[in-house]
C-alpha cells in the first residue's frame, strides 16, 4: 500500500465525494468510479485484508503498525468523502423525489437503460445459454417488482437484508447499490433516513436522531456482512464464468425497468414512521393515463440526459485505460 502526501489524500477524499455522488444516484456506480479514479484495486484489497486478525495483529504489533499494515487511511480519508457526499446528495435526491417525481424516475430510467446497454456489450460471445440466462434473470426480475413486499421497508430487519444485498453492488463496476435498494423497495426509506440523521443533528433532535442512527447502523451491519462475505465471490464468479455473470446481471437490470418507469398508478397505501400515507404497491401505466400532468417532453429529455451519463462515464473510462 502506498504512502500519501497531503495533495494525495486531498485527491483520494475528492474520488470518494465523487463515489458517494455515485452511490445515491440508481445506475451509477460508485464501483465504476473507483475503476475510473485509479484506486479500485486498492480498495477490493483493502476490504478483502480487513478481518477479525486486525486485533490479534494490532496486539502484537501495535496501534501505528496495524493502521499501516491495513491501509486505514486510505479507507478512512475515502471514507469520508463518501459518506459527506451521500449526506449532501440524498437530500437534494430526497427533495426531487418528493416535488419532480417524473423527471427524477426518467432521469434514473435513461441511466438504467444505459447500464443495460453497458453491461450487455461486455458479454462475448452470445449463445443460446447467455440468453437463457438473460431471459431466466429478467423474468425473475421482473416478477420481483410486482411483488407485494413481504414486510415494510421501514422494518429493521428488511433495512439489514437491503444493506446486505446493496452493498455488493458497490464493488462491482457498472453495478449501482441504489439500483439494488430500488428494485427491494427500500431507496426512498434510506434517503428519507439519511435526510432524518442530517436534519437531528442541525436541530439537535435527539428522538429523530436516535431512530435514524439506528436505521444506518443496521444497514451499515447488512453492508459490512455483505461486501466481506460476497467479495470473493463476486470476484471469482467474475474471473471464472464472467459471460454468465454479467447475462445475469443484465436480465436483472432488464426486468426491474419496470420498478422504474416515471408513471404508476397507487393500488394500496402504507402508512410510514411519520405517520404519512405513502404508497405500498403501484403499478406501471401509460402517461396518458397517468392522473396528473404526465410532463412527457420533460421526461424524455431527462432520461436523454440519464442516459448520456453513462456514456460519458464510460468514454472517461476507456480514455483512463488507453495505453499512452
């Protein structure tokens, strides 16, 4: 692990702001970021070192000489851009959700369609089991977004499998978290709960406080559990049956277009924490039967620009591999 001046971690704070940037925003990885920004190899080396022999090693050797062997300023200045930025974001994100719903599910439809088209081009060569898989994971996907959610994403147990299963996505370039806590039904509750956290420490309420820390921390837990559980694996299936793998992931991305599609219809109602109703199953439909002003042409330029996103991030990164 390389040693950093103070302009360097200046810079690796930056990349994490842009990772944490990312990670709110379903489509966009702060994985792909990381490969983008340089550091991506660090950080699956990082997390996969970091394990219960970090105390026997800091008895042994001391606190100066595990916090070196570990890498943990690097993970800790990256940290903490990442987590200032996803503070920052979800409330602006949380703010369009809840006035320009439209325009933000167009925009996040564009980035997913772009995703798809990302992912899918990766794949070589195509034969009959890479569409069996693709149309095996879609469907699978797809039945997912239609049903009915087996608790409330609000539960604390359903916060943990969502941090456990988000989390993957993170070390995964080209995979968005966001995209993950989406299609469980569980984005809006952790960008409403990150906005809770932000507001009880500027109006020092410690009610409010006390609930939304104990919300991150149980998808902090799933998260932690997840990446150091998965990480391997991810990076075995990727080495070893890659064309599966990311067939899979793209009939995945396919079938939950649906969970993100700007225009739905309320079929059933929930109430939240605040004691809000909001809704609890929904189902696509047409903008024209949409009841409300369907803001079609605002759409379409969104999920133009969603769409572009991607696409730049991907020119960005080819540029960054070009051979000098």
């Amino acid at each position: 692990m390389k040693e950093r001046n103070s302009k360097q971690s200046i810079l690796l704070f930056l990349k994490g702001v842009a990772m944490g940037a990312a990670d709110v925003v379903p489509g966009v990885s702060g994985g792909t970021i990381a490969f983008i920004s340089g550091i991506y190899e660090e950080l699956i080396e990082t997390i996969d070192k970091l394990n219960f022999s970090f105390f026997k090693y800091w008895k042994k050797e001391g606190f100066k000489a595990t916090w070196k062997y570990y890498n943990l300023t690097f993970l800790t200045v990256l940290l903490s851009g990442i987590l200032l930025s996803i503070l920052s974001f979800a409330r602006i994100i949380g703010w369009l959700l809840e006035n320009e719903p439209i325009i933000v599910w167009s925009f996040f439809f564009g980035l997913i369609l772009a995703s798809i088209h990302y992912i899918g081009k990766q794949i070589s060569p195509w034969n009959f089991r890479v569409i069996l898989a693709i149309l095996f994971a879609t469907a699978i996907s797809y039945y997912i977004t239609l049903a009915e959610p087996v608790a409330s994403p609000e539960n604390n147990w359903y916060i943990f499998i969502s941090g456990f299963i988000a989390i993957i996505a993170m070390i995964l370039p080209g995979i968005s978290g966001s995209f993950i806590l989406l299609l469980l039904g569980s984005y809006q509750v952790i960008i409403e709960t990150l906005n809770q956290f932000s507001l009880s420490i500027t109006t020092l309420n410690w009610e409010l406080f006390s609930t939304s820390v104990l919300r991150l921390v149980t998808f902090a837990i799933g998260a932690i559990l997840g990446i150091k559980l998965f990480s391997k694996v991810l990076n075995w299936l990727f080495k070893n049956y890659k064309n599966p793998t990311l067939a899979i992931l793209t009939g995945f991305m396919i079938g939950a277009l649906n969970k993100i599609w700007p225009w739905k219809e309320v079929l059933s109602w929930r109430e939240n924490s605040q004691g809000d109703q909001v809704p609890f199953l929904e189902k696509s439909i047409f903008p024209t039967n949409f009841d409300g002003d369907p803001q079609i042409i605002n759409a379409i330029i969104f999920a133009i620009l969603g769409f572009l996103s991607i696409f730049i991030l991907e020119y960005i990164a080819r540029k960054k591999v070009k051979p000098q």
